[in-house]
C-alpha cells in the first residue's frame, strides 16, 4: 500500500508498505479515506517539532471506514465511518490516573512516535476508533480530531457562557477553539494578520474580529470588553509576543490557555500574574472529549461548511504542501483523499 513518509527533516516522499494486518483480537483494520494535514505535521516536515522521531509516516487527523475487525471487537461492524484518537497511553502514571492521559509519561502519539494516518489502511485498538453518523461527509468527519483540541483549550480555559473569550489566531485550531467558545455561550472576539482568514471567522460565529495591521487590539479589547478585558484569552498563534500579550490584557480572575510553542522564550513579568490572579494553562492534545465532538458533529451543532478549502489526492501530497506554504492565506485546511475510485 501507499503511504507519506518523512525520511528526516525536509525530506517527505512516497512510498510501498506493507498492508497492516490484524494482530490481535482488540484491533481493527480501517481503510482510511481522508486525512488533513496539520501544522505539527508541517513542523515534523521541517524539523521545528521538538517530540518527533523519524523516519516517520505523519498524520493524525483520520476519517476511514472500518475494513475488518478482530474477534474481541464488539463495538464496531465492518462498515462504520470512523474516526481516529490519534494517542496511545499507559493508563498507570500520574496524569493517566488523574484523567489527563494526554500528558502520559509514556505517551505516544500516531504520526508523530509511531507510523500515522498518511497510508491506505491502518490498524488501531478499538479504544482508539470512534463511529461517527454514517451520514457525515468525509470533509466533516476528517475535522472532529481538530474540534477536540479546541474543546481541549475551551476546558483548560474554564469557558462559561458570558465569558468574554479573546483567540488570538484565526487559523484551524483558533476556528476551532472560537467555534466551541461559541458553543458554550461565549462572546468572542479573534484576531488575526488575514483578513480573507478574519472574514470566514466571522462567518462561523466571532462577534468582533480584529486585525493587528489596521486595529489597536488592546484598545479595542478595552472598548468591547467595557475596560475588563478577556475573562479567557486563548493562544493559537503562540509566538512570545502573543503570549506576552495574552499575560497582559487578560481580565483579573481570568485565564489564558497556550496552545503551542514558539521557538523563542516570552519574557514574562510576574506583576501581572500575581495582581489579576491570572491562571496560565497549556493545552496539548485532549482527553476525552472525542465522545462529546462526535456528538456535536452527529447533531449538526458544529458548522464546517467550506471549512476544508483544498483537497488533493494521497499522490499530489507534494502540491498540497506547497500550497500551504505559498498561499497560506488561501487555506483553512487542505486534506487528502484516498480510496475515491
């Protein structure tokens, strides 16, 4: 079968490997049939991921439909329209018992430790495959792992409904997280440098949207919040100004989740912290909350229309990665298709 490796930073290429066969009687075999690409795989590519090891067949936001099945699988029929949890954890450590097996000591996480979801089929433990509504598109059903991770951040962040939340970065992620503040009864403003990104943000429920280049974000953060500020201030852009930034304007009592990592240290003064009682959580990954997307997703709570711009097929891999680096402003999420004919 075919799969998307990456040999070592900068170089990806095409290549046979061997059909996954089932082992063992919890596993199943799920022909995959559409994959987004998404920016950590972009960071495993250039070599900027700090966690990756290679060579490395990357992807880890899967939609397949269940092939076959071992004998100890109960939940799932050859049939079903799946999706990937894309972690395997120990379930014995500290954050395991603690309910946060997104941070496992020991964790692993598919197209980033182990081979991904960038291949024809794939073979998971059922724990790991969640059947979504039969009636969803693949273009829907592809977007649920990302919807976990902005309903991560929105946990992490104590969202409640009248929070005034501020989502610096309006792109995949910060969509995300906007559109499950939303959810959650928030007012929500986001920022970000594109205002063709700023326009589709409004289109899915920001209430204010801002642009560093033209607007004076902490003044009008001011004016919208009545002079509070953000009660949650969610980081998807996570250089050190950003972050920096977030410290800053975030209301007394109020949060700031950090949803990434930047390559150069924020510089981070103590006072505000302390004075406003600022919580700083950071957010990898999710835990849990594959049940409550799907749910979402199932009940037509969550809107993707025209969330996924671009589409090429598993062979065209290398036009689709050019295409988010030279027109990223183009691009909401590009994913690629398998198993169309």
């Amino acid at each position: 079968m075919k799969a998307i490796q990456v040999v070592e930073p900068g170089k990806m290429r095409l290549i046979e490997k061997e059909m996954p066969r089932i082992i063992h009687g919890n596993e199943v075999l799920i022909k995959v049939r559409m994959v987004g690409i998404c920016g950590s795989d972009m960071h495993i590519y250039h070599g900027t991921s700090p966690v990756a090891t290679y060579p490395r067949v990357i992807g880890h936001e899967m939609a397949g439909e269940v092939e076959e099945i071992g004998a100890d699988v109960h939940r799932l029929l050859p049939g079903d329209k799946v999706v990937m949890e894309p972690i395997e954890t120990c379930g014995q450590c500290y954050a395991c018992k603690a309910g946060r097996k997104n941070v496992c000591a020991k964790l692993q996480v598919y197209g980033v430790h182990k081979d991904g979801s960038f291949q024809e089929y794939i073979v998971l433990p059922e724990h790991l495959v969640h059947k979504v509504d039969h009636r969803l598109a693949w273009e829907e059903a592809v977007l649920v792992e990302p919807f976990t991770i902005g309903a991560q951040a929105n946990w992490r962040g104590d969202v409640r409904a009248g929070d005034y939340v501020f989502v610096m970065g309006a792109g995949p992620i910060g969509l995300c997280a906007l559109q499950v503040a939303k959810l959650k009864g928030a007012v929500c403003v986001i920022s970000d440098l594109s205002d063709e990104k700023l326009a589709y943000a409004k289109e899915v429920g920001a209430d204010y949207t801002l642009n560093p280049l033209t607007d004076n974000v902490a003044d009008e953060i001011k004016r919208i919040t009545g002079g509070l500020g953000p009660n949650v201030t969610i980081d998807a852009v996570c250089t050190e100004k950003t972050f920096e930034q977030a410290v800053e304007m975030t209301s007394v009592a109020g949060r700031v989740v950090v949803l990434g990592f930047g390559e150069t240290p924020s510089q981070i003064p103590q006072l505000p912290i302390t004075k406003k009682e600022v919580t700083i959580a950071g957010s990898r990954l999710q835990s849990g909350k594959f049940p409550e997307v799907i749910e979402w997703f199932n009940s037509g709570r969550i809107a993707v229309n025209s969330f996924v711009t671009h589409r090429f097929a598993l062979e065209d891999f290398r036009a689709a990665i050019e295409l988010i680096e030279t027109h990223p402003n183009q691009v909401r999420k590009v994913v690629l298709e398998l198993h169309t004919k």
